[in-house]
C-alpha cells in the first residue's frame, strides 16, 4: 500500500619545434593554454538566439565573437531551409528562402523548444504533427523535423565555425546560453539540441547574467564598499527577459528575474506589418503567407533604418495595391506600444519581487538586438528615468560574457573572483494530504541550490508512499503545474507518524531538478531527474505567478481548512487503531462517550465549516486527552515492572 507524502551538475618547422621546446623547460604558459605546455583549451560562448546566433572565445586574454566567411554571417541568423533535395540550409542560405518557400524555412525554432503543441497559440507558416500534449514537430519537405533538430543545425554550424578558427581537438566545451525564464523542459531541450550537435555543455547560463559578466559588473569600483544592484532589459528576436543583480563582495546574486520567452523583435516586425497592411485599408487576414512574408522583411528594414534616421520612406504593395508614405520614431513608438507596455509590466513585477524601487538601481543594461531602436531606449528611459547603459554592441555581448565563463571554467582563472547566483523562477515542491503543496524551494531562491524535508507515513503499516512533485505559487495541487511523480517503497510497517522519509530537491547550476527520497532506517531510496515534456507557454507563467498574488488570502484559507481536516482525520484513525488495542482501559460507559465524540467529528469533516470541525475537535480532546494518559500509565508500568528504585 502507498500513499501520498504526508505534510506531505622544414626550418621554420624545426624554428617552431626549438621554440616550443625552450617554452616548455620555462614552463611558458600563453593565454587559453593549459598548465601543460602546448595543450590549449578553449571554452565556447554560444548564444543560441531566437533570430541570430553567435560564438565567442577568449583569446589573447578577451573575449571576442568569431566571424564567419563572410562578415554578414557572423551573426548567424537562426533559420534553417530544407529543401526537397540537398542538404539543409542555415544562416543566410537559409534566409533567402524565406519569402518564397517559408513552410519550409523554419524561423524562430527557439519559441517552439520544450514547449507542447497546445501551447504554441502565435502566429507562424508552419504545419505541425504531434500529439498536442508533445513538443511539435515541423512537417518540412524531408520529413517531419523537431525543434530540437533545427536548433542542433545551428548550433553544429556555430561549433564548425569555431573549429576552423581555433587549433584541432583543443574545444573542450561550451557555455550556452538561454533566457533566465526557460523552465525545466525548455532548458533539456536546449542540451539534447548541443548534444545532437556534438558540443559538450559546460554550463547553460542565464543570458542576464552572461551579460553582467561581460559588462564587468563585478570589477572593484570606488563605490565598491556598497551594495550594487543592476538590472539587466535583455529584448532579444523572441524572448524577453529581465533580472535584478545584487553585487556584494564579488558575489552576484540574482535577486528577482521575469519575463516572456515569446515577446520580442519578432512580435514588433508583426506589429509592423500590420500596419503597414492596414494603410491599404487591408484586412490582414485578406493578405497571402507570402506576401506578409515579404512585407515583414520590408518592415525589418524600416524598423532598422529608424535607428539612424528620424524617419523614413515607405514603398509596399499588397495585393496590386500600391502605398508610399513617411515612417517616424514617433509612428514606431505608437506603433510597438504593446510590446513596450508588456515589457514594463515584467519589469514593475520584478521590482516588487527584489523589494527595490527605479531609484535603488545603480544601472539599467540593455541586452538584445532589439534594444538598439530608439523606440525601446527611449520607453526604458522614461520608465527608469536613468539613460540606460548599452556601450557595448548589444547583439553580442551575451556571447561574450558567456565566453568568458566558458574561459573560467576551463582553466580554472584563479584571478577572477566572480560568484555567480541564479534563481528558480518558479516555487517547486511536493503534494501532500489533502491535496496541499508543501514548498521545499521558493521562488527566488539563488541556484544551485539543495533542500532537505522530513515527512512520514499516514497510516499504520503504510510501506510505500507516491512523492508528487509540483511548481506553481498556488497553496493547493490542482492550481500548480505537476512536474512528475515516483513511488517509494520498503518503508517499514509501523504506526502511523513513526517512519521517516527524507525527501530532497536539488537544482544544479543549469536549473535542472533532481528529487530523491530516502526512508532514514533502511537507506531505501528512490529518486527522479524532471525532464517534462513540455515547458509552460506565456500564459501559463504568468498566470502561475499573477494568480499566487490574486488568490493568497482565498488559498490561505483553503490550506487552513484543509490542514485542520487531515489532522482530524489523523487523529481519528489514531483513536481507532487505540481502541482495538486498549479498549479493556475504558469503562463501557467511557468507550461509548469517545466513540461518539468521534462519531461527531467525522461528521463534521464531511463539512467544509472550519468553526464546527474545530469545535468538535474541541470536544474530543478531553475524552482523546484521558484515554492518552491511561495508555501511558499502562506502558510506563509495564516497563518498570519487576524493578526497583535501587535499579534507577
């Protein structure tokens, strides 16, 4: 039987072999080379964007990105082509088919990555299969193509690019990097795209952080004595993320993060678009794939144009209609106000999260292709009133930043200090009685992080018990979203409440979450690494959080409720086990008067009136409280019988 829990990581030649060896009796060691001489080992940033990727290495002591062949690819745009015959295409191959095959030109693989059929509610060209309940899969002309696969493509592309660059066989490994908002699911499927593509992962690192690293947060300023506490805007092609660093001491600790892993660049192109359609006097939905497919790409250019020019000139045609006009800032700013606006939102909830208001902000980074229109830095601005600091090329510097904690890891650079804490981004914890979640990791909490709990059996001769683990911010089971379950089994038969399980959660550096329980008696243990199908849509996060706000004082009494009848009831199969084996204590008189007093109670937990459960509680007690004492009485006697107060 089992239950649920209760409370529930030539001469030139020879030139060169003289060189090498004079190094190597000096113990000569150049930047990115190992203490062993001649063995050079180099970590990879990657950034794996929504729209453009990229690499990035430490060489000569600082990080740069590596070009491609040709300087217009060095950021890889993120698409893949798979034609009817040939190979796929990625980058700028792929790119040029865009307008005119974009069923098979797979575009923002990144927004679809560990998330479920079901989710996927925006707009794109693309026919998906599956069930929904599964990560989709793209029907392309050489079959059926997950997003783990397009994203593989890229990323193999990124780590060939690097090896034409860098000395053979010395990649140890990559950092890469995914938006701090990627839950469990999101984050897996990121590693099986790098492992497809043969990259070993050093680390999955929050593109925030990757950025605070490469901006140098952490090097000694005057101010140094204090506190520091930045926040990171990261507006990217497809995601949106921002996080609250605090730097104390060369610690970096995430205080609060949020954001939206499908809002981005992307979104303002459609914004755009729209209404560049609605100039016509077009219904969008009157215009064809390919047309909107061509008018996104002019509306790209526009919105790129804006960032140097005041304004610009408009040429669209639409279905033989033909339309000429002037774009402004101004327009732009009108024009991707829902996307600033939703931007915000995250921003003002992350505020409140971390307990600081704008004028506790030493700086505002802004992170994200996106964040070069003037449009952005001018709302952030405002919303801030502080300029926001974005000196370094905002396309590029999470690869930096993720290179050169690719370069730490790799060789161990004893001269940087910097510690760096991430956070969960969502409660995690376990069912208990009741249908009760009980939090072993809040939201919030600086990773990697590990937590321990005692729980026990509910019933007498329990021997197995089902850990249900769960992530939300709602009080109950059924408001949270259930990550998985296992079943633990050879607890020993005992009384109810004896037994101790210790169940452990432990969320390593890349966020991903192992559950393990153990009975402390036997060393049984069973224990399951989550890996969920399907990560949580937009939706889904958000309401998780916002309804944890909205909800707090209902699910406050809901759990009040709920705790108060699973210890009736507990105290009832108590009293009941008692009276098959201690009845003989009880007069007949006093048996009767308990077991109607229990009577009442169970009679009352078919309620859901917490005042009349409480007060029959009440009345028990007396009876429970006597009938407690005679079972001691007894025991203590039993045990000194045959002894004398010599013997103590």
């Amino acid at each position: 039987m089992y239950h649920r829990a209760c409370v529930v990581f030539a001469s030139f030649h020879l030139f060169i072999l003289s060189l090498s060896y004079l190094m190597s009796l000096l113990q000569i060691a150049e930047p990115n080379q190992s203490a062993q001489p001649h063995q050079h080992r180099f970590g990879l940033g990657i950034d794996l964007g929504t729209t453009r990727s990229l690499v990035a290495v430490v060489r000569s002591g600082k990080a740069q990105v590596l070009e491609a062949d040709s300087s217009n690819d060095t950021l890889l745009p993120s698409i893949v082509y798979y034609p009817s015959s040939g190979n796929p295409l990625v980058g700028n191959d792929a790119l040029s088919h865009l307008a005119d095959d974009p069923k098979n030109t797979i575009v923002s693989a990144k927004r679809f990555m560990g998330r479920s059929q079901s989710d996927i509610k925006f707009s794109h060209p693309y026919e998906l299969s599956g069930n929904k309940d599964d990560m989709p899969t793209f029907v392309t002309a050489q079959g059926e193509v997950s997003p783990v696969e397009v994203s593989a493509r890229i990323l193999a592309t990124l780590k060939q690019r690097a090896a034409s660059a860098l000395p053979a066989d010395s990649i140890e490994g990559a950092v890469i990097t995914v938006p701090a908002y990627f839950d469990e699911a999101q984050r897996q499927a990121t590693k099986d795209a790098a492992q497809a593509a043969g990259i070993n992962v050093l680390r999955l690192l929050n593109e925030p952080t990757a950025a605070a690293v490469a901006y140098g947060l952490d090097q000694p300023t005057q101010a140094d004595a204090k506190e520091s506490y930045y926040l990171i805007y990261d507006l990217g092609g497809g995601t949106f993320d921002v996080s609250i660093l605090k730097l104390t001491d060369g610690v970096f600790e995430v205080l609060a993060t949020g954001g939206n892993s499908a809002l981005g660049g992307d979104d303002i192109d459609r914004l755009l678009t729209n209404w560049l359609i609605k100039q016509l006097d077009i219904d969008p939905k009157d215009v064809s794939r390919h047309d909107k497919s061509i008018l996104a790409q002019q509306a790209k250019t526009y919105k790129q144009a804006l960032t140097d020019a005041e304004q610009v000139n408009i040429d669209i045609t639409v279905n033989n209609q033909f339309y000429q006009g002037v774009l402004s800032r101004e327009d732009l700013l009108v024009i991707i106000e829902p996307v600033s606006r939703r931007t915000l939102s995250v921003c003002e909830q992350v505020l409140r999260d971390a307990k600081l208001s704008s004028a506790d902000l030493d700086e505002v980074i802004l992170v994200g292709g996106s964040t070069r229109m003037p449009a952005i830095q001018k709302v952030v601005t405002n919303f801030f009133e502080k300029q926001p600091l974005c000196r370094l090329n905002p396309d590029e510097v999470v690869a930096l930043g993720a290179a050169q904690t690719a370069h730490q890891l790799v060789n161990g650079d004893a001269n940087n200090n910097l510690l760096l804490l991430d956070v969960t981004p969502l409660s995690l914890g376990l069912e208990t009685m009741g249908g009760l979640v009980e939090v072993l990791i809040p939201r919030n909490t600086p990773i990697p992080v590990k937590k321990r709990q005692i729980f026990t059996t509910y019933q007498d001769g329990q021997t197995g018990m089902v850990i249900h683990v769960v992530q939300g911010e709602r009080e109950t089971v059924e408001n949270c979203r259930s990550l998985g379950r296992f079943e633990l089994y050879g607890i020993p038969s005992m009384k109810a409440g004896f037994a101790r399980i210790e169940v452990t959660f432990s969320v390593d550096a890349n966020g991903q979450l192992t559950v393990s329980a153990q009975e402390t008696t036997t060393k049984t243990e069973s224990k399951i690494e989550i890996v969920p199908s399907y990560g949580l849509s937009d939706e889904q996060k958000e309401q998780l959080l916002v309804s944890g706000f909205k909800y707090a004082e209902e699910d406050k009494n809901t759990r009040s409720l709920i705790e108060t009848k699973v210890e009736a009831e507990r105290e009832v199969l108590a009293l009941q086990s008692a009276l098959k084996e201690f009845a003989p204590l009880l007069t007949s008189e006093e048996q009767h008067a308990l077991a109607e007093q229990i009577q009442a109670l169970q009679t009352a937990l078919s309620t859901d009136d917490l005042s009349v459960i409480e007060t029959k509680q009440a009345q028990l007690k007396p009876h429970s409280d006597a009938f407690a004492a005679r079972i001691m009485n007894q025991s203590v006697k039993a045990s000194m019988a045959g002894t004398s107060a010599q013997d103590w």
